[in-house]
C-alpha cells in the first residue's frame, strides 16, 4: 500500500476525465486543495462552471474513485466559490476559458513567461513582438511586470501614455507596436509596494482599460516567476498560449518546467520552451560555445511534451539594444539572434498562434 500523500490522492485522482474533454480533472486544475487528517481526506474542488450537472457528476466519481481505492478513510469532497466566473460571457457551461472574457479587437493572445528572473522575458518579449509585426502582424505589448517593468527603456519610450474619452489609455507606438507598461506610468524612484491582491488588480485593470484597438496578436511579458500575481494573470486573461523561457543553467530549467506546469495546471497551452543566452560565438572561428552545457533546453521541451523553439545566442549587441532602448531585430537584421528571434516567429504562427483563437 503507497503512503497516502497529497501526491498520491491526486495520482489518483487523475484517473477520472472532466466531464466532455479529454483532460483529467487534475490537469483541468479544479483541484484547489488536498488535506489528509488521520482517517479523513478532503479535497477542495474549484469550478469555472456553473454547470450543476457536471459538478455533480465530478464529485461522485470522486466519491466512487475513493471508496474503491481508500475503502477505510473517510473522504470529503468540497466545493469552494467559483474563481474564474466574470460577467459579460458568452461561454459554455463546462468551458474551461469561462473566465477569460476574450478582449475585444484582440485575435490571439501570447504570453511570454518564465520560472525564474533574469532569464530573458523582457529581451524576448521585445524582440518577438517586433519579429511578429515584420511577419505583417498587428502587433500589441504588454508589460505586466508592475514590480520591475522594462519595457520602457527596452523599447526605448519616454513618453507618458494619454486618457481617451472613454477615460481608457490610449497605448504609445514605436517599432509598429503598440505598448503599455507601469513604466510609462511611474516615476523610476517611486517604490512599488503594493501588496499582492492589488497588483493583481492592478494587472487585471491594466489589461482591460488599454484601448488597443485592432491587434493580430497581444504579448504579454508577465513578471518572473510562478507566485500569486503570475497565476491570477493567466487564470483571467484569455491566454492563445505560453512561451516559457529559460537559460541552460539547471536552476533555470527547473523552474521552466514549473512555469509550464503552472500553464498545465489552469489549461493554458504552451507553445513551447526557448532557450535563451544558450551560446556564443567563438571570436575567431565563430563556431558556437556552449558554456552552459548544450542540450538542456530541448531535453526539457521534450521531457514535458511541447515543441523547443529555439536557441538565442549570447550577444552583447542584445544586451546594448535592452539598454539604448533600440532592440537587436529592429536594430541588426543579420545578427544570428535576430535570426533566430524571426525564425521562432515564424514557428508560433506555424503553430497556428493566429487560428487557435481563445483556445
Ligand atoms: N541573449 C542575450 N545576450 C546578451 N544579453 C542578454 C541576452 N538576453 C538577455 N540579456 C540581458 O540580460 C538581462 C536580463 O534580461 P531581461 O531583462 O530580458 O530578463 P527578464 O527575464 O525579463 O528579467 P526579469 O525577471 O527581471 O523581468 C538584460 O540586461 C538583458 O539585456
Ligand atoms: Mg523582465
């Protein structure tokens, strides 16, 4: 008999299929929270549906799934308040997206993630919004990283965003993209303390108060991590799908794969893993070197199922570009990593990041 763990009660749990999708209810994420007391377990259920049919169905295959596998513990199946439930949607009952009213005007959404600081996102955020719009995409971006918003200076805007009638901020353009960022709001010296619940709000506020217009597309660079604020943002925002980026450094790979399961988890695709800082070219021979090690970002895409977009190499051009504000796609359309950036571009729309739509 295996230990009775939070794991193992969600190993098993993972054997009953939400009501008409092909996921298991754990993937599904409705599992807000296991508690083993002594003889008794109870498993806090959260619906995005209101569905009365599909929870009850739900809780009794839990019931029956326990009593068969756990016939001598007493097992409460608990249901907390909705957490994805917003008004003004028009989605299915049992629709796993119930919550995430799609933004008006806006095709498909990207958001651009990664475990751990650091990393890239911004870098990458930038550059791929910029190697989209030269694919002939309407392209917005977003930054959501209140605590550290980068955006601004990567991007190279000074500017402060301007109020509509609608009293909604009307985005600034450069590089054909339109942005917004807490950056363009903020003083530089002004300390952000806001506590979480804010942020979120803030974030969530942000999103919808921006008026973008028309966009093909919406990057999102969300702020490091796999915390409260990352995962609110990605439960209520109509994510088309992820780009996790990581470094080589297994510190980095770890926290990729716990980026991606946090999309798992609340249903979100991911486009895939992009490695970035994986290598630089040798000054005299440029063949790459690989002092991180070479491999570890494709061994991690291929590890948890989903496509390796890419490598990004070391490039101080990139790093020069961040700085002055002028990002290396729009600045040196040889260099090998704008290459690369265009050539990941290329693949998400490959990946059909126009067709799948809210999806
Ligand atoms: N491929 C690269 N070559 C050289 N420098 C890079 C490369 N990618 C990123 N950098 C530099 O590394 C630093 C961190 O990058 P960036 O700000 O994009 O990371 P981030 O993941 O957004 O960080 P944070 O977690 O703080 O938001 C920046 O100074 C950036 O210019
Ligand atoms: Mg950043």
């Amino acid at each position: 008999m295996p230990q009775i763990t939070e794991d193992y009660i969600r190993s098993l749990l993972s054997r009953i299929s939400y009501p008409g999708f092909n996921h298991d209810i754990v993937t599904f994420g409705i599992i807000s929270n296991i508690n083993i007391q002594d003889s008794r377990i109870t498993i806090d259920l959260k619906f995005n549906t209101k569905n009365a049919e599909t929870k009850a169905t739900v809780k009794q295959e839990i019931q029956d799934l326990m009593k068969a596998e756990l016939p001598e513990r007493r097992v409460m199946v608990m249901e907390g308040i909705p957490t994805m439930a917003m008004p003004g949607q028009n989605a299915k009952p049992n629709d796993p997206w119930a919550g995430r009213a799609p933004i008006p005007g806006i095709k498909s959404v990207l958001a651009v993630a990664s475990g751990k600081g650091g990393v890239g996102k911004s870098t990458v955020s930038t550059n791929l919004a910029i190697a989209l719009s030269q694919e002939g995409l309407k392209v917005g971006l977003m930054d959501s990283d209140i605590y550290g918003p980068s955006v601004d200076i990567m991007m190279g805007i000074h500017d402060k965003p301007m109020v509509n009638q609608d009293q909604k901020l009307l985005p600034l353009e450069k590089y054909d993209i339109k942005m917004m960022s807490m950056g363009f709001i903020l003083d530089k010296d002004t300390p952000v303390v806001w506590r979480g619940p804010m942020v979120i709000k803030a974030v969530d506020q942000f999103l919808k108060d921006v008026a973008w217009g028309e966009l093909d597309v919406l990057v999102i660079d969300l702020p490091p991590g796999t915390g409260d604020v990352q995962l609110s943002l990605v439960q209520k925002t109509p994510i088309t799908g992820a780009v996790v980026v990581t470094t080589p450094q297994e510190v980095s790979l770890v926290d990729a794969r716990r980026g991606y399961q946090m999309f798992k988890k609340l249903n979100t695709p991911t486009f895939g893993i992009l490695e970035n800082m994986s290598f630089y070219p040798n000054a005299a021979t440029g063949e790459p070197v690989y002092i991180f090690g070479k491999g570890g970002g494709p061994k991690a895409a291929f590890e948890l199922g989903v496509p390796f977009l890419g490598e990004i190499p070391i490039d101080p051009e990139i790093a020069e570009g961040g700085d002055t504000g002028v990002p290396i796609v729009a600045k040196n359309p040889d260099s090998e990593a704008t290459k690369a950036f265009r050539e990941i571009a290329k693949e998400l729309l490959a990946q059909g990041l126009l067709e799948r739509v809210g999806r």
